[in-house]
C-alpha cells in the first residue's frame, strides 16, 4: 500500500486537519516490519539458514525489532512509527514478490528511492542489491515458481516457452546462490 500511495502523489490524501492516512500507514509498515523480524528469528531459530550481504544486518535489526500485540491508533503511536521507519539500515520488509527480505538501507537500495524514503519500492527490486536477504524458505519459493515456469513453457510456443524456460533457470540459480552460501543465524552473528 505504501509503494501505490506514495507521498509525493499523494500528499493532502485523507487531510482534513488529522494526520491522514499516510500516519496509518507508517503503523501499518512498521507492524508488518515486527511481523518479518519476529518471523525471520523463528525461522533461523528453527534452523533456517540465511544467505544475502545484508544477512547479519538483518537478524541484528530482527533482534531490536519491536513486537506489536495490537495498538491503537494514537499520535504517540504514530510518532513511535515515524521514529522506527526513520531508523535506516533495521527495519525489515518481507517482499514475496521477490522471494526475499529486504534490510532497508537507503545508501545500498538499488530500486528508485525518494531521498526521505523509509521504505523499500518494492516493485522495483532489482538483482544485486545490498539489502537482500534469503532464507531457505525464499529459496524454495523460488524453485516453486521455476517449476510453475516451467509447466507454463509447455503450454506455450516455442519463443514464449524459451523465455519462460530462461527465467525458470534464473530463479533456481538464485536460489543455488542461496544454497551455496546461506549459513545459520549463529554462523552469521558470530
């Protein structure tokens, strides 16, 4: 919701003297960041290994992440929210999508950020970033997707089914990368 209704084209929206919605969003961002950070820590808890550059940024973030178990919607709440999204470098993003986590870090994020952005444009992800962390879950994701792929290149005439097929081995060699360099919450942190 935060990448369709951004700020710079939305300003005013939901305006009349309160805070608007964009404060709710901010809520909304940083309890779906505590939902990825407490998730991520059960996962490598639960002996899910974790590769990416930004991997032992991300479970340190995921370490000092706040835990909601339900809040109103209050100025304070909404101040504690600005503050937290304004911390860069900590705050998690689950992006299914594409079939990671991002450590938000403004200096490294390769997709289209606004200077005062403090939250990923998650539909721009692009390959290489250094805020990208997988998990062995991400890297199953991504080989369901290339065999769904694949199954689709069948169907499909020869030039559409070779592009198909290509990105299909895209998706497993990333997650090959994943399997051949992921490591345990402990190996990361130590």
């Amino acid at each position: 919701m935060r990448t369709v209704l951004d700020a710079r084209t939305s300003t005013g929206y939901g305006d009349r003297g309160r805070p608007g919605v964009h404060v709710v969003l901010d809520i909304e961002t940083v309890r779906a960041a505590a939902d990825t950070a407490a998730s991520l820590l059960g996962r490598t808890a639960a002996g899910e290994k974790i590769s990416g550059q930004a991997a032992r940024r991300a479970l340190t973030g995921a370490l000092k992440a706040p835990c909601f178990k339900g809040t109103l919607t209050t100025r304070q709440a909404a101040t504690k929210a600005a503050k937290f999204l304004a911390r860069d470098g900590v705050v998690l993003f689950d992006n299914p999508d594409s079939f990671l986590i991002f450590a938000f870090k403004r200096d490294t994020a390769l997709c289209d950020l606004e200077p005062t952005a403090t939250a990923l444009n998650q539909f721009a992800c692009q390959l290489g970033c250094g805020n990208a962390v997988r998990t062995d879950a991400n890297a199953h994701a991504l080989r369901d997707r290339a065999d769904y792929l694949d199954r689709q290149a069948a169907l499909m005439p020869r030039p559409v089914g070779d592009r198909l097929r290509s990105n299909a081995n895209r998706l497993r060699g990333i997650a090959g990368t994943h399997d051949a360099t992921a490591k345990t919450a402990e190996e990361v942190l130590t």
